[in-house]
C-alpha cells in the first residue's frame, strides 16, 4: 500500500469513527424526589428533554426517576449526581448549606421580585462568585425560585401576629430575618410540612405558592394563606454527573452546553412562577365555589414595610455569620445580587 493510500485509508478511518461517536444513541438517567406531575419536571426537565432531543436528532433522550425512585427526599440529590446514581438529579441547594454558602446569599429578601428576576440577577454574578462551589458537577440550571407565601394555621399578616409563631423559613440562613418579626424558625423539609401542620409541630411555612395545591395540598391542612410578604428564594437546580457529561461525544456535550446555564436556569424559574400563577388561579376559582379551605389575606403595604425592616436588620447577622466561617465578601456578593 502507498503511503497515499495508507493516509486516506487513515482519514476514512477517522472520519467513520467519528460519525459511529456523533450517532450512539444516549439515554441519560434523571433522578427527582418529586412527583412526576411536578412543574420541575412538567415544565423545566420537559423543556430540557424536547431541547436535547430536536437538537440531537434523537440520539440523547433521558430516563426520569421521579417520587424518590432512586432516593428519597432534597438532602443527598446533589451527592447522587457527584457519585453517579444517576447522571442527572434535581435537588434543593439550601438541603445542604455548606456546600453553596455564596449561592445562598440567592435567598434572603432584597431587589429581586419573583424567581424570573431572581435568576437573572443570580446568573449575572454566578461565574464570578459561585461556579466554584459547583465544581463537582456539570450544572444544567440553578435558580432560586420564589417562596411568595405563608401558608399557616394562625393569622401571621402582621408583626404582631409574627409574635411566637413556628414558622419554617424558605431556608435556614433566613432564620434572623423571622427572628426579627418575633417568629421562631423551625427547620423542616417541603416534603414535611404538610404533616407539620396538620399536627400542629408547626403554625406556619413559608413556601411557593403553588404548594397549596396538588400535589402538595397545604391548603387541606392550613387556615390561612399569606401574600404579599417580602419575597425570599430558595435555589433549586439540575445538575450533571461530570464523569458522565465528558464521556459524551463532542456533538451531545455541544447539545448540552448550548442549554444549560442561564437557558436552562430561566425555563426552570419559569416552570415554578407559571406554577404560582395558576396556583392563583386556581385560589381564585375554589374561593368563588366555596370550596376552598383556606382564607386568602394579602399583606398591607404597611405591615410588609415594617417586614423589610426586619429583614435588612437581619442580614447583618447574616453577614456577621459569614465572616465567621472566613467568607468576609457576603456583603459584597448580596449586594451585586440586589444592584
């Protein structure tokens, strides 16, 4: 043979094994402690799933796992992905504080209005701060997604019926914030509150309004829902196996890449606000029925000023907490969240 015709035949071999690469068909296996008719997985991980497929012609599809199938509850998601129990899991980040202390600073009130503008605001700042404590993983989306409701079993509209309530923060680090409106912070996950309430461990969760209706179903075991108070967030997120992603061909990591971050992230807060807006809705037609079991109070400007107030008091021992762990820029990381 020809040294030509040895390099041809070393190109044709090349370019075969390429194209055999580019078309394997993947199936990537997603693992969710929710249900499988949750907005997470109905809205974002949909979204995500017809992105991959149009994109790639067919050939990255992916298996979901949902209501705890491959492990129960927020807690260990994150540590699933890192392991590889499953190439992708959707989890809480406040479920494990320390490992996104900077993203966290995503939750306590401030400038941000709902989980679109949340998410935005966290994606503007996320390379410079936060990437690194996501470094184990390939992250898909993170967006803090918006907890625009008290659902309780006393009336906590106002600072002085905040007084001695139980109430369980959207996440931990914003317990001074309800220490200084007079509550006391109880720590439970989502999936506990409604037994929380029902057997009075709890008066009180703040949480996304959506949850008042199924799957969650607050509203069977509360008597009030509370609006309009300063909105806090709670980051949730989708993230990948890193082993897993880079033993992909070339063309379904470019199909990912494309994706993930921001896009992903927006369609993701997307999926949780569309969730309350119909949850409003919906609030709306049972109120008119009479059916529903829950009084709706929406918060006056002034109680919710005095909230704010509160709240900004409050950070400072956020801050204070911070600099104890050697994070000395928390104010600094807040406040570019919140320009």
């Amino acid at each position: 043979m020809t040294i030509l015709n040895t390099l041809r035949s070393t190109a044709l071999s090349a370019i075969l094994a390429m194209s055999a690469q580019s078309a394997i068909a993947e199936e990537l296996s997603v693992a969710t402690f929710v249900p499988p008719n949750h907005e997470s997985v109905t809205g974002a991980l949909a979204w995500f799933e017809n992105e991959l497929t149009e994109r790639s012609g067919g050939t990255l599809t992916l298996k979901v796992y949902a209501a705890g199938q491959l492990g129960a509850g927020p807690t260990q998601q994150y540590k699933r992905a890192v392991e590889g129990v499953a190439d992708i899991t959707f989890g809480i980040a406040a479920s494990t504080p320390t490992l996104f202390q900077r993203t966290m600073l995503a939750i306590p009130p401030g400038a941000a209005v709902d989980a679109l503008d949340s998410t935005q605001r966290l994606w503007t700042v996320f390379d410079e701060y936060m990437a690194e404590e996501w470094s184990d993983v390939k992250v898909l989306g993170v967006a803090p997604v918006a907890g625009g409701m008290i659902i309780s079993t006393r009336d906590v509209s106002t600072i002085e019926g905040m007084q001695g309530a139980k109430i369980v923060p959207f996440a931990a680090m914003t317990a001074p914030v309800l220490q200084g409106v007079g509550a006391v912070p109880v720590q439970l996950d989502p999936t506990e509150h409604y037994t929380g309430l029902s057997t009075g461990t709890i008066d009180g969760a703040i949480s996304t309004i959506n949850n008042i209706m199924p799957p969650w179903n607050l509203d069977e075991v509360a008597d009030y829902a509370i609006l309009n108070t300063p909105a806090t967030f709670n980051p949730v997120f989708y993230v990948m196996n890193k082993e897993r992603y880079e033993s992909l061909s070339d063309e379904h990591r470019a199909v990912i890449d494309d994706i993930a971050g921001l896009p992903f992230s927006m369609e993701l807060a997307r999926a949780f606000h569309h969730a309350d807006e119909v949850a409003l809705e919906w609030v709306e037609e049972q109120r008119a029925t009479g059916e529903l079991n829950v009084e709706r109070i929406t918060v006056s400007d002034e109680e919710r000023a005095k909230m704010e107030v509160a709240a900004a008091e409050g950070m400072q021992q956020i801050y204070d907490d911070y600099a104890a762990r050697g994070i000395d820029n928390a104010q600094e990381i807040y406040e570019a969240l919140n320009q």
